[in-house]
C-alpha cells in the first residue's frame, strides 16, 4: 500500500512539474527568468556591441566605394587627357621623327 502511494505521489509530481514546465514555456512567463540572468544579458550587450560596428563599417564601406568611385573617375579623366597629349605631341612633330623609346 504504501509503494502504491509512492509511486501515484511520484507520478502526480511528474505530471505537475511537466505542466509547470509547458505553461513556462508557452506563456512567456519564462522568458523573464532567462532574460534575469548575466549570460543572457553579456550577450545581449555583445550583439549590441556588434550590431554597431556593423553599423559603423557598413558606412566605412560606403564612404570607400563612393571615393573608389571618384578616383576611377580621376583615372579616366587623367587617362583621356594623356591620350590627348600624346595625339597633339605626334601631331606637333615632324613626320620622320620616331618616340624614343
């Protein structure tokens, strides 16, 4: 009788520790007990940490594309315009002078 009481007494506390278990899980009421803790916490301040750099290099890498833009820009100009000396330089020169070179 007594190992019958044991065991219904085990059992009934099984039963009420996994009820207690899904209602924590499903109401949410478990978050606030996780969300307590100094893990959960360090890492919510790391993501954040990290969330701004992200931040900060995504605008590092805007800036650089933007100045990769003007240089290429420069470049060809600068291209174009030593293209155009060497033409008015051949054209200035005598026809039987050849470029050292």
């Amino acid at each position: 009788m007594i190992v019958v009481r044991f065991l219904f007494v085990l059992l009934l506390g099984f039963i009420l520790g996994v009820g207690a278990t899904l209602y924590l899980i499903h109401s949410g009421a478990g978050d606030l007990v996780i969300r307590r803790t100094e893990a959960v916490q360090d890492m919510e301040r790391r993501l954040h940490d990290v969330e701004q750099q992200r931040d900060t290099l995504s605008h590092q890498l805007d800036d650089v594309i933007g100045r990769a833009g003007r240089m290429e820009a420069s470049f060809g100009a600068l291209e174009h315009r030593f293209h155009e000396l060497e033409q008015q330089l051949e054209q200035t020169k005598p026809a039987g002078e050849r470029p050292a070179g």
